[in-house]
C-alpha cells in the first residue's frame, strides 16, 4: 500500500487483480478490490486532460479488525511505527519511496483497528493530538 498513492490504476490492478467495482464519477475513477478477509477501495484521478488515472486514495476495510496499530500496519505490508512516534497513533505520516510524504488514518471500532486510509497528501494535523474511538 506504501507505495500505491500516486500511481496509475494499472498499478492495482497488477497487485490485486481485477476489480469487483469499476465506476467513473465527475473524473474520478473509483475502484474496489475485495477478498474474504478484506475490502480496499481507490479513488483515481488523472492530473491533466486525458492522463491516465492515478491513485489519490485508498481504505482499506478489514474484515476481523485488529487489536493494534503496528498489527493493522503489518497487514497494510507498512514498516511498523517508530518507538518515538506512538505505537498506537492513529494517524501518521506514511513516506513513499520517493521520498514524498502521503497521510495516513486508521479507524478504530470498538477497540479494534477497522480500517485504514491513505491520502496522496502531507499530514495536515499535530500528531500529538489522539482521535476519539467512534465505536
């Protein structure tokens, strides 16, 4: 997932193969990939007039949850968080390997990690700032 933001929806397509939902909206492509234990859905947008559509964001559902951060992370195949970072800080910076630096905010339910999200945007808040649990 690291690495998913900003890349053509070809990209996901290579990685988890052919969509269960493929639907255009204004010019975003929204696409949906499901397996038993999870569901992850993209929104694409082209940067100019006939470019190909490329990833502006994703959430991952999963279907069990999990109990922690650095579990959720491990399932997203993401580097578990620095010690100094909190360890169950829900939103996070998440870099790609470009160097760039994307957003990421996980969603807790009822005390598991439901869910996840990346933006093809920095951070925007003070990480010290906890969510509320909306469970």
């Amino acid at each position: 997932m690291q690495d998913l933001l900003g890349q053509s929806v070809d990209a996901a397509f290579e990685r988890y193969g052919r969509a269960t939902a493929d639907r255009r909206v204004g010019e975003d492509r929204w696409l949906r990939f499901e397996a038993p234990d999870w569901t992850l859905r993209l929104r694409a947008r082209p940067d100019g007039i006939g470019g190909p559509a490329l990833v502006r964001s994703w959430t991952a559902v999963f279907a069990e949850g999990f109990d922690a951060v650095p579990e959720a992370l491990h399932a997203l195949g993401l580097p578990p968080p620095e010690p100094s970072a909190g360890t169950e800080e829900l939103r996070r910076p998440l870099p790609d390997a470009a160097g760039r630096v994307h957003s990421l905010t996980l969603s807790e339910r009822n005390g598991r990690i439901r869910s996840a999200t990346g933006f093809d945007e920095p951070p925007d808040w003070d990480v010290e700032t906890p969510l509320l649990d909306d469970g």
